[in-house]
C-alpha cells in the first residue's frame, strides 16, 4: 500500500486508540547463539556469557553499566553491547562524540540560550521557576527527552555562556541546580567470546544505544537509539547498521522505526516497521508501513552515504541509502516485532480490526505473515492463541525450522503455536495456574535455544520446579524446555538469587 492511499484511510485512524494494554519489551534478557551453545544474559545493566551446557556463568560487565538488549554473534564467537559511560569532564567527552552530535548539540543549545534569555529580559521567568525546574519546561527543552534536555543544559552553561550572562542572571544556585542533572555516552561494544578483555568501540552517541542483533552472516551489526524529541518509548527509535569489516561510521537506516527489526535471512536487507507521519497521537495506534531495506550492495558493501556537512538535522554521520521498498500498510505501535522465515515470508506483529468499525469495537493485537513472493497478506493466530496471548504476540520467536511460535501471554504465561498445523500439535507450556499472578509485563521474553529447545522465566509454584505447587521453590528460575514442554535442565539452579530477583 502507498503512502497516498493510507493518506486517504486516515480517518480509520481515529478508531485505533490503545484499547488493550501493551507491555514493552522487559529490559532483562537472555539471547542464544544459532546452536544454543553460548548465551548472552543481561540483568538490570550487569552482562554475562552463559555455557548452554552446564549454565556457568561468566560475567563481563557490572549492574548499571549496560544498555537493555545485547546480543551474540549467530556463530557464537563475538557479542556485542552498549556501554553507559558516565560524564565527569565534559570538554573530555566531546572529544569523543561525534562531531555531527557535537554540531546538532551546539545548535539546539544555542536556541535555548536564546529563548532563556530572552524570558529573563521580557522578566517571563524568574530564578525561583527555573530552580522549581521551569528550565526543563522551556518551550524550546520540553520538545526533547530527558536525556538530551541534559546534554542541552550542560552544553549551553559549560560552552555557550562564557560570559557568565545568563549564570550571573540566574544566580549560581539556579546554573548549580540545572547542572546536576547527570549526562552520560554511550559506546557500542564489539568483543571475542573467549576473551571477553578484548574490546572494540564499534560506535559512540549521546543517545542510549541498545536492542543489538547481528546479521545471519555475522557481518554486520545493528542498534537502535532513543530519539531525542518526544518520548522514544511511544514514539520509536532510530535504526542505525555498522558494517564490522568496513572502516565507516554507522549509518542511519531509518528514523522512528518499530522496536522489532530483522535481518532477511542472506543479509542483504532488513525489515522494519515505521509510522506514516511523524506527529501523531502517542496514545494511539496509527497507520504505518512494513519497509524492507536494501542494505548491502552487488560488491557486498554497506550502501551508505554521508550526511552533508552543512545538515545538523541528523544524529548520523552516514546514511544507508540503500533502496526501500514498501510491503504493506500495517497499524504501527513501537514495541511491535519483526520474523524473517528462510522461505519468502515475513510474520509481524499488528493490530486486527474489521470495517466498518465503530469506537466500541475491540481491535486486537496478532501476528501476520507477508509473503514476498506474491505479496499476499494473512492473520495466521486463531482466535484461540489471541485470546491467550492477549496483546503479548509482540514478543513472538519463530523457531529456526520456521515451523513454530513461540507465544507469550499474559502474566508470563507461554505457549507454542505450530503453524498451518493441528492445533492439537499447540501447546500451553505455562498456563495461568503457574502465572506470576500480576498484571506487569513480561519478565523475561522466552527464547528459542539452538533448534528445539526453548528458555523461559517459571514461577515458584510451576510444576518444572516442583511436584506440590502448595510447596513452591524459594524462587524463579530459567528452564531449558524441549519443543514438546519437558524439562531439560534448570539452566539457572546455582545462579545467585540477585540474578533472578523478577
């Protein structure tokens, strides 16, 4: 579907309001090698590498210092993250972003500077507002995230007032008080699987970096970033693919994209998911487009060019301008999910609805599948798995045979849909009696471990932990399932609690 005939279905929009509750993605995570043989596990900022085998744990970075999300190579020998690294010296860590940042940086700053000082002269704005915290409110600041309000406030007082105008009028309280807001940058980190010592610094932002995959072939990698106006978990993130054998800056492949990326399976493109219009209502759903880009050219190089020099629009110093092709007119939201299959398909995450449509019917969030072959659309859940999932589908994992889904639903629960298949070969692996008994999004998302055996989260009282639910385990646990719901192993039996404190 074109952009001009969604333009003319937009009055659908207005019926598309959040009418059931989407969890995000939990920051907490564990991702597995193509074998299952090496795990990548990510609790509350601290990172290890995890033996599939035994469970062992080998920890590389300490809490608090990670992004959400890390990833590990398909073949098992790199992984890669992103570092928080706080501020101390500020003119030392604009050394070390780059100079397009510093740019677009210095420019927003100076539109504050601007803006203040011209509320101070017009006495709009006193120095008991901007301490109550008015200066973050500014007409020009509260358009950005917090984040980068921050990096706003340092850069202006620490390099734009050197004349101490707008400090003297403000007071040293007031300048004291906006810079205590703390700043960090973030590295995107690149390191051997059996030397974990060993670090490469892939790429540096003022933006958080996380949510990391590689291509199938290893070649290559990709991050996202929270975008520095509005609030990037409703209104997306930025796509960005460095190239691991080309010494070239990231590029950025797209602005305000879905959560849910993918690689295709020969990693020559990526599919995402983006809005049509980028103002829109945050508490909706709108009306979006499934995109796959083109990313590698005939010679196998990243299809990248660089940003003008005069441009301080753009975080990036290159852009992929690999040709994108629209697929299909889809209802976006940000947390929704992306699966390539090996066969032309591609199952995504959306939302249902039926026309006519009126403000009291419920739409309901699904998984689709694409063809690439012949463009063919289809819901592919019955009711039965919707209902289950009940708008946690945006979690789904295909299974590396393409046969099976992996299914989240609600309060941790978990099954596995076989697809175009009895529905007697679907299983509920966790049902709602051994549920966390809350309504807080997902934990852990469960995920696929090599071919046929599966990691997820359990309760207490599941029957995986113990026989008597009246006598539940002292705490959770991650599993390692086979694909028919049996137990294979207690992944996670000589962890320390804190690792499994959910």
């Amino acid at each position: 579907m074109t952009k001009k005939n969604l333009i003319n279905f937009s009055l659908i929009a207005m019926y598309t309001a959040a009418i059931f509750i989407l969890g995000c993605i939990p920051e907490d995570s564990l991702q597995w090698s193509a074998d299952g043989s090496t795990g990548i596990y990510s609790k509350e900022g601290a990172l290890f590498l995890v033996d599939g085998k035994t469970g062992s744990l080998t920890q590389i970075a300490a809490e608090e210092t990670t992004t959400p999300w890390p990833a590990i190579s398909p073949n098992g020998t790199h992984f890669a993250y992103g570092q928080i690294v706080p501020i101390e010296d500020f003119d030392d860590a604009l050394n070390l972003i780059p100079a397009n940042q510093i740019k677009m940086l210095q420019t927003h700053a100076a539109a504050v500077k601007e803006n203040i000082r011209e509320k101070i002269d017009e006495a709009s704005i006193s120095k008991t507002e901007i301490i109550g915290g008015s200066l973050f409110a500014d007409n020009v600041l509260k358009s950005y995230n917090e984040e980068y309000r921050n990096w706003i406030v340092h850069y202006l007082f620490e390099k734009l007032d050197n004349d101490g105008a707008i400090a003297k009028k403000l007071g040293t309280k007031t300048v004291e008080k906006a810079l205590e807001k703390p700043v960090n940058y973030y590295r995107l980190i690149l390191t051997p699987s059996d030397d974990p010592n060993k670090r490469t610094v892939v790429a540096t932002s003022i933006q958080k970096i996380w949510k990391i995959s590689f291509s199938p072939n290893g070649k290559l990698l990709t991050y996202v970033t929270d975008r520095i106006k509005g609030d990037s978990f409703k209104v997306g993130f930025d796509l960005y693919i460095a190239s691991l054998s080309e010494n070239i800056p990231a590029a950025l492949v797209e602005q305000a994209v879905a959560i849910g990326y993918d690689f295709r399976p020969d990693s020559r493109a990526i599919a995402y998911m983006k809005p049509e219009v980028e103002n829109f209502d945050k508490d909706k759903f709108i009306l979006g487009s499934l995109v796959e880009r083109t990313i590698i050219d005939p010679n196998d190089r990243l299809i990248a060019s660089p940003v003008d020099a005069n441009d301080n629009t753009f975080l990036a110093t290159n852009i992929c301008s690999g040709p994108a092709e629209e697929l299909a007119g889809i209802f976006y939201y940000s947390w929704f999910f992306i699966s390539y299959a090996y066969d032309g398909r591609i199952f995504f995450s959306s939302v249902k609805m039926s026309l006519p449509s009126g403000k009291l019917d419920e739409e309901k969030g699904t998984i689709f599948c694409y063809d690439t072959l012949t463009g063919a659309i289809s819901e592919i859940l019955p009711q039965i798995a919707i209902d289950f999932s009940q708008g946690n589908c945006h979690l789904f994992a295909l299974s590396q045979d393409c046969q099976k889904i992996l299914l989240p639903g609600n309060k941790n629960t978990l099954g596995i849909y076989a697809l175009g298949r009895d529905l007697n070969l679907s299983k509920v692996l966790i049902d709602e009696n051994e549920s966390f008994g809350d309504d807080a999004p997902a934990k852990l998302a469960s995920q696929w471990k090599g071919r046929d055996e599966i990691s997820c989260l359990v309760a207490e009282n599941s029957h995986y932990l113990c026989p008597d639910p009246n006598n539940p385990a002292r705490r959770k646990e991650i599993v390692i399932l086979d694909a028919e719901g049996n137990l294979q192993k207690v992944l996670s039996k000589d962890w320390p609690d804190e690792l499994l404190d959910f």
